[in-house]
C-alpha cells in the first residue's frame, strides 16, 4: 500500500536510498524532511497487516502463519492449528486470497498453488518499505512565465529492483503530487538522469516537460534534465 511514512521507517527509506540511488543523504537530512513536510514524505509497503487491519480473523491467520514459522499452509494443516472443520478452514484461507488478489502484483501477499493434488496457501511477503518519495516545497521564478510561484520539488524518489516495472514508482509519484497540489503549489519540478528513459517516460505521462539541460548535475559528472509539471493553479506568493 501507499502511505505517508512514519519514523519509524527512516532507517527502510536510507537502506534504500543507498542500494538505488548515487545520491545518498545523512540520516538528519531525512529526519527534517519528513518532520518539515509530512505529507510530501511518502512510502510504498508490502504489508498483509495493513491490507487486514479491519478483518481480525483474516489478521490472525498471518499472525498464526509467522508465530509458526509457516511459509505454506493447507487447509488440513489450519483445521488442525485452529481446531476447526474442513469448510471453516478452507474459507478463512480462501478469505485471505482474495483479499490479497484484490491488490497490484507488488503487493500481493497471499497465493494459492496445487502440489500434488493437495491446494496449498503460501504466504509471499513480509513487511518491507520497496519504495519512497520526499518533497518539499520552494519559492521561485515560474519556469513558464516571468512571476514568483510556489513550487514543488521531488527530492528524491527510488523503488526497490525487483518491484520496479509495476507501477510503485508511478503510484508514489502521483500521491506526492496530490498532496503538492492541496499546499496550492503552482509547479511541480524535479531532476532526472538524461539517461533514465523509463523514468523520463512516466514524468512525461504524468505532465512533465523537460525545460533545460543540468551539465554534472550529479556527483559522478552525469547530466540531469530539469523537468517541471504545472498545476494550473495561480495562487502566487
């Protein structure tokens, strides 16, 4: 799921920010971001939990599965843990998956398989944080016109390797800008390698134009595009 993030996931976030990303930042950096702006700090999770907070039998099946340490579970297997009948077990378990299927492919926790003629209900994820955005906001020269506007700056944004491709990096883009546009930004901007083309090409889907060229805008020489995203509001400072 896509949340604002918490403390507690600052250490999640850094990890991240270091396997993905050149750029890295001290942890105060990250602190004062998300203490400054809170609604611009944004993570995706893998999380059953999160997803079964309001069902607490469904809950307490994963809670059972982890206190186990069961990777997979049988029907015949929850009859026997739980103390229950053949059909009570097999719609719990069936419960679960579909709220598991109701979710995109990075977020699935449960699924179901036959080995053996025997159906077996793996449990695919853990909670982990695969994805973040921080933004924060600034005063500037309008990149489309000579005025002083509000703007938002996408600081930073990574998904984790093996979640990438799925619509992460797509999903947390798209609920930082949201909450840019509620602090009555005018524009949107942010920075991109000239070489990440999968990356160029969301911005652009979502309404970024590249409006200049940054010579050794990163620490290894690399150039950066300067994309900017207008809002149509025209609430000035």
């Amino acid at each position: 799921m896509v949340r604002f993030a918490e403390e507690k996931d600052i250490p999640a976030v850094m990890e991240l920010n270091k396997t993905c990303l050149p750029e890295n930042y001290p942890e105060i950096f990250f602190k004062e971001l998300l203490l400054t702006y809170p609604k611009f700090f944004i993570v995706a999770e893998k999380n059953s939990e999160t997803v079964l907070s309001e069902d607490p039998e469904a809950l307490n099946l994963i809670k059972l599965m982890r206190e186990e340490d069961l990777k997979t579970i049988t029907v015949e297997e929850l009859m026997d843990l739980k103390n229950i009948e053949y059909d009570e077990s097999k719609m719990l378990l069936e419960k679960v998956l579909n709220y598991s299927d109701t979710l995109t492919p990075p977020f699935k926790f449960f699924k179901k398989y036959y080995e053996n003629g025997l159906s077996k209900y793996e449990l695919i994820t853990d909670p982990k944080i695969i994805g973040y955005i921080m933004c924060r906001l600034e005063s500037g020269i309008s990149s489309f016109g000579f005025k002083w506007v509000k703007k938002g700056h996408v600081v930073s944004i990574a998904v984790d390797h093996p979640y990438r491709k799925q619509g992460v990096g797509q999903a947390i883009l798209l609920k930082a800008l949201k909450e840019m546009e509620k602090a009555n930004t005018s524009e949107q901007v942010l920075e991109v390698r000239t070489s990440n083309y999968e990356a160029i090409r969301i911005y652009e889907k979502l309404g970024f134009k590249t409006v200049k060229t940054i010579k050794g805008y990163y620490h290894d020489g690399a150039d950066a595009y300067l994309m900017v995203r207008a809002t149509g509001r025209k609430n000035e400072n």
